[in-house]
C-alpha cells in the first residue's frame, strides 16, 4: 500500500474516508499507517494510526480488532473502528 493513499474505513457502522501516509511500523502480520481523517470530526481525533495487513493475514488483524474493541484501558490506545 502506497503513502498518501485515501482509503475507506469504519466507525460505529459509519463509513469515513482517511489518507494513510508514512509507515509508523511493521511487522510479520502487516503494517501500521500514521492517518488523518478526510473529514473532520469533533468527536474523533483527526490523526491517528491505522494498521493494514499483509496479503494472508486479514483473519489475523480481525481476531485482533475483535479483541481490541473489548479492551478498555488507560495504558493502550483506543479502538475507533475497523475497515
């Protein structure tokens, strides 16, 4: 996945669009992507990171994402969707 691309991701059962740019890290089951929301929100940050997976690992990342959105605490980041 190229820098700078425009991608279409989730929350709460809303679609939003967000630019992926640099690569923030990298490992075994995919790649995590500094963001930023197309569009602005008040209720949601405008940067954030977004992780992508690697070709053969999408089951891994959701198992992943299911188990995030459960998580609630003050040491890892919050969970604000998938896509």
């Amino acid at each position: 996945m190229s820098s700078s691309e425009t991608v279409l991701l989730e929350l709460g059962g809303k679609p939003y669009r967000a630019t992926l740019g640099r690569v923030v890290s990298s490992g075994g089951a995919g790649q995590v992507f500094e963001a930023r929301r197309a569009t602005p929100s008040p209720l949601f940050p405008d940067t954030f990171v977004s992780k992508r997976a690697h070709p053969g690992h999408e089951a891994d990342l959701e198992r992943e994402a299911t188990l995030h959105e459960t998580l609630s605490h003050p040491g890892l980041p919050r969970f604000l969707g998938k896509g």
